[in-house]
C-alpha cells in the first residue's frame, strides 16, 4: 500500500478550520492551553510577550493576556497597517476597538504616542497564532504572510510559540523560502516539537 499524497496548503487550511469549528469546547481547551504556556520555562522568564488578540475559533487569548499584564509582563500586540504587522504595547484590553478583519486592534490615537510602539527586537517571546501546524513545527496561516514578514525580523533567540487545538496539527505542511517555523507549539495535550 502507497504512502497517502500530502495535502497541499488550501486542503489543510480547509480541514483544520473545519475541525476548529467543530470543537463545542474551545474554552476549556484554550485554557489547558493557557496552562500549559504558563509552565514553559521561555514563558516564565519573559518580561515582554506578544500576543496575538485571538478572533473567531482561534485559541482564546484574552485570559493570556490579562494574566500577563497582572503579572507585570509588558504586553505587545500585533495590528494591521498598509499590508503589514505593527507592534503596539497594550496596557489594558479596554484599549482596543474592532479593526481589519474584525480583530480588535489599538485605535490611531493611542498607536501614533511614541511610548507605545514596539519593535520585535524587544521582544522576549511571540505567540503566533495559525490555521495549522505540523509535528515538526512548519506554520500555514490565512495565506497572506503577515506573521511571516513579521517573524523574519525576529531576532533568531526569541522563542516562536504557537498556541493551537491539537486538530489543527498535522503530520507534515507544505513549506516555502519565505515560511518561519515554530520552535514550539502548545496544544491541550503536549508540546510540539517536544521540549
């Protein structure tokens, strides 16, 4: 019996939505998520964190982020301007107001005061989110390349966590060039690529 073909990108994007939509119970497991985020020891020492502000069926971040803040980790989120991430330091997320695509984004009068910027060198840690991810780590997004434009300037000791529900995992994703790989990726039942 032949190996099964591998999925091209719009396949597994189509399956791992389908499978993220199916979950009745995305809070429970977002928080197990949570949880187990909170005990990696990149986490622990990070004194500035990006987070993503999760939409739709994404892993839940508000809770994440409140319990950053609380714990007196700067926040740093992600938004979109002109075709590209921007980095924005959150203080609180009464701040943010429905944006491009429906995610809560900083509003212009708060992103424009020069304190609140941030760059990614300054970062200790980035959570990304995704559609899918594979075992070992590979990344496949909404397919517009923000977060990958994004993750190249990175610098290459800054933890690249990724926050998934285990369906969105698959044993192998299609890379190119331009794709940035996960050095870990948490779901509710363990870490990728295993710590």
């Amino acid at each position: 019996m032949s190996a099964p073909t591998p999925l091209a990108k719009p396949q597994i994007r189509q399956q791992a939505r389908a499978a993220r939509q199916a979950l009745n119970d995305r809070h429970t497991r977002s928080q197990q998520i949570a949880n187990r985020l909170h005990t990696l020891a990149e986490y622990q020492s990070a004194q500035t964190v990006m987070l993503y502000v999760s939409v739709r069926e994404e892993v839940a971040t508000a809770d994440l982020i409140t319990a950053a803040l609380e714990n007196d980790k700067k926040v740093v989120i992600p938004y979109c301007r002109d075709g590209e991430l921007q980095l924005f330091h959150l203080q609180n997320l009464d701040e943010l107001t429905p944006g491009a695509y429906g995610i809560p984004e900083p509003p212009s009068d708060l992103r424009t005061q020069p304190d609140r910027s941030a760059t990614t060198d300054q970062l200790d840690i980035i959570l990304v989110p995704g559609v899918a991810f594979d075992i070992h780590g590979a990344r496949c997004g909404h397919g517009k390349g923000y977060y990958d434009k994004l993750l190249q300037s990175a610098n290459d000791k800054t933890p690249l966590i990724a926050l998934a529900f285990d369906c969105q995992i698959f044993p192998k994703i299609p890379t190119e060039s331009h794709d940035v790989d996960m050095d870990k990726i948490i779901t509710e039942s363990r870490i990728y690529p295993a710590a």
